[in-house]
C-alpha cells in the first residue's frame, strides 16, 4: 500500500535560522499518526512543505503517493488541513463558512455535516468573529471531517477544546481510521496522543529523532513521584531501585524520577508505610532531555522560524 506521507531528507532554511533538516519520515496508510515535538520543534514547518504552502530548501515529500510540489491540487482534493491558528471570514456564519467550504470542494454530505456540527456542539448560527477559540476550532475540525478525506492533517488539533469534545474528536479520528483513511497529528502534549495514536514520530530542534509505536513509547515513559511515608525511610532501600534517578529523602517525603515500569519501586515502598503518593507531570521537553540529551542549544532560532507562519484557513 502507498504511504500516506513520505518525505526525504527533507530539510527548510529560513535564511540562516533552521526550519528542519533531514527529516525521513513515512507514515503508513490507515493510521493515526502523531508528530511530537516542544513549540518550535518544525512541527508546522513539515506541514507547510507538505502541503506545498512554503518550499523546501532541499529534499522532498510526497502525500498520497504525488509529489508535493508538482502535483499540489489533485492532494489539495483529497487532503483537509486544520492549521494551527484559524484566520476565518469573521462576518459569516458558521454554518455560511462550512457551505462555502462545501461549495469549493463539491459533494458534501449535507447529513454527514450535520451530525458533525451536532457531535462537536457547534452553534452554527453564529458570527465566526463572536465565537471563542475553541468554538473557531470546531468549524475548523467540521471543515475538515465534513468531506471524508483520504488524509487529514491536523496542527494543534485541540487547542481551546474542552475534554468532552476532545473525547468526541477523538472518537472522529478513530472512525476516519476504521474507514481506512489516515489522520496525522501535530502536538506538543503527549497525553494527547499516546491513547489515540498508532505511531509516533518526534522531531526536536528540526531534527526527526525517533518514529515509535505508543507501546515502545509507553515503556520508555518518564514519571516525576512523589511518596509520603508514614515515618523517615532509609535512602540506600531505594538506590538500586530500577530506573530510578534524582532520589532525594527530605525526612518522610521521598522524590524521584522513574524511567519505565514503577513495579520494583511500588513493591519496595509497600515494605512501609505510606500515606500518599503523587504523580508529577512531566514535560514532553523532559522526556525529550531525558532520551536524548540536550542536543543542538536552545532551540529559540526554530522557535522564531516556526511561529507566525500558519496558514489564513482551513482547507477543507
């Protein structure tokens, strides 16, 4: 089967500031797949040279089998794009801008549009310029469902939602997938995609520094605890504890990081009493340090590079 998305040595300069390089990236058909990466990682940046919105300095992509470039309006019909920031004609509607959408592209489902606009409890009666961030989105995210594409690509997909419509998008994604079509998924929070998504690409400082399925992902995951004892407990107990690392005892409090699975550490704690235990949440740029060191500096000249530069709208 044709790969949904394959590029080669990939690479964006925007000037002398770094947009990615050598990015080789393949996503399969009939997945759902998720782009990790901090804010001004490339993550958008891919995405432009993807759907042919910028050019890329050298390398290239293809989506759907075409090429990227030369073959930009047969994928502009099989492909919807939700950007990461919406720019939408603020004095229509909602149900106004997802007719324009449907008259553009042709063949809308009118039933299916509207199960969406219900799904997604989106008022369609509304001005676009009166809706919050989060309802822009929805008329972004049934832009993009409405037509039932071969490939969705969404940036940022849930900024601005909350969790139940987020569990409804999800369920979307799920169904686009059962269906045989692909959905490729830019974030920078991984809860968001590691129970959602097939495989996982993550990209740091331009760079594409891993594709892993969610288990590997899993068993490689980083917790911060945090264990209160009901009296002072001895460090050395915890030193050969698996994974573990930054261990500090601050009298019966114990704090540490956990690399993989808690069971050695669950079963030595359980030899004492414990009062509580906390779980800390850790940052995707921690796990990124923690995997893969450092890297290449700060990362400020990609997020110059990669802000600001989002498409005006959605193309659906």
């Amino acid at each position: 089967m044709t790969p949904a998305i394959e590029t080669s040595h990939l690479t964006k300069y925007y000037g002398k500031s770094r947009g990615i390089v050598d990015v080789d990236l393949t996503v399969e058909a009939g997945q759902i797949f998720g782009f990790l990466g901090p804010n001004g990682a490339g993550k958008s940046t891919t995405i432009r040279l993807l759907l042919d919105l910028i050019r890329p300095t050298s390398g290239s992509a293809k989506v759907l089998g075409m090429d990227a470039r030369r073959d930009r309006l047969a994928i502009d019909r099989r492909v919807s794009y939700v950007p990461g920031e919406l720019a939408l004609y603020g004095e229509l509607t909602g149900r106004q801008l997802l007719t324009y959408f449907g008259n553009l592209q042709g063949a809308v489902d009118g039933g299916y549009r509207e199960k969406l606009i219900e799904r997604l409890e989106l008022d369609p009666t509304k001005k676009i310029k009166s809706l919050s961030r989060g309802n822009k989105q929805k008329v972004g995210l049934v832009a993009a469902f409405m037509i039932r594409p071969e490939l969705l690509i969404l940036d940022e997909p849930t900024a601005g939602l909350d969790p139940f419509i987020q569990l409804e998008f999800e369920h979307l994604c799920e169904e686009a997938r059962e269906e045989g079509r692909t959905v490729f998924i830019s974030s920078h929070q991984l809860p968001e995609v590691e129970h959602l998504c097939d495989r996982v690409g993550i990209i740091r400082e331009g760079r594409l520094l891993a594709v892993e399925s969610i288990s590997a992902l899993k068993d490689r995951a980083l917790r911060k605890l945090e264990i209160d004892f009901g009296e002072p407990v001895p460090a050395e107990a915890f030193a050969d504890v698996p994974g573990i690392r930054d261990l500090s005892i601050d009298d019966s409090t114990l704090r540490c990081t956990v690399m993989g699975s808690l069971d050695t550490l669950v079963k030595t704690a359980a030899r004492y009493e414990v009062c509580n235990l906390r779980s800390v949440d850790t940052s995707l740029e921690e796990i990124f340090l923690a995997y893969y060191g450092a890297g290449e500096g700060s990362g400020e000249g990609a997020a110059s590079s990669d802000a600001g530069k989002e498409t005006s709208d959605a193309a659906a």
